[in-house]
C-alpha cells in the first residue's frame, strides 16, 4: 500500500466522520482536504504550491457567464410562487390526474418537467421547485417528510 493511498483512505474517512458527526458538509469539503494537505505536507508527502491553483480555479467558477442566470431563474421562482401561478399549474395538473393523493405527485413530476426544461439549471430548478411544490404538498396533507425529499 503506497503512502499516497493511505492518505486517500484517512481523507475519505475524515468525510464521512465530519459529515456524519452532523458538521455542516460546506465545511467538511473545504476543511478535511485542507487539513490532510496540511499533514502531508508536514511529513514530507504534498507539496503546497499546488494551492497557487486555487484562486484561478474560483475566478474561473466566478467568470461564468452562464451563473449569471441563476439568480433571474430563482426570481422567477419566486415570482411565481407569490403570484400563486405554481400553485394553480399544480392544481389544474392535478386535477388532470384525477385529484389523488398520487396525481398531486404527478403533478409535481409534470411541473418540474416542465420547469427543468424551460431553466437548464440544474441548482435554480432545485431551487424553484422547493418553493413552488412545498406548500402545496403540505396544503394536501403529505408527510413532511415526504413532501421535501
């Protein structure tokens, strides 16, 4: 077993504790890779230029022009939710699916569809749909813990 695949295990390990210990994940990401190249470095392992490449790989994440949309497709989100647009889409679906219990599902099926085609965003749709289908959901009565995944 090499030395560099030691420390892949013990990195791996230190995810799933830091993330299972109920540590915010943002932090578990940033923090444990930090520490392990901070550690192997102190034993001779990892060689700390190789974070001279940080700062352009997040300019490069902040220079595209594609994020740009995400906040505007949230808006639009938003804006359908307090217009109760979403709200009545998801009903009509609904009620073309028979009024169960199910056909509200369907209708959150149909409506995301229809959302993550018209986005292309992943992380706005995600975004979007949390705030459109949620109040519906528990407006009908589904577990909360069904109706948020």
């Amino acid at each position: 077993m090499t030395i560099d695949l030691i420390w892949l295990l013990v990195m791996t390990a230190g995810l799933f504790a830091g993330i299972l210990s109920g540590v915010p994940v943002m932090l578990v990401l940033a923090g444990v890779p930090t520490l392990i190249a901070i550690a192997a470095h102190l034993t001779g392992h990892f060689d700390l230029t190789y974070f001279q490449a940080v700062p352009q790989r997040v300019f490069g994440v902040m220079e595209n022009t594609l994020l740009i949309a995400v906040p505007l497709f949230v808006l639009v989100g938003v804006l359908l939710d307090r217009s109760k647009q979403a709200e009545r889409m998801l009903s009509n679906i609904n009620a073309l699916f028979g009024g169960t219990r199910s056909g509200l599902a369907l209708s959150v099926i149909v409506v995301s569809a229809l959302i993550a085609a018209s986005t292309g965003i992943i992380g706005a749709t995600i975004v979007m749909l949390g705030s459109l289908s949620l109040p519906t959901l528990l407006a009908a009565k589904v577990d909360k813990r069904t109706a948020s995944g």
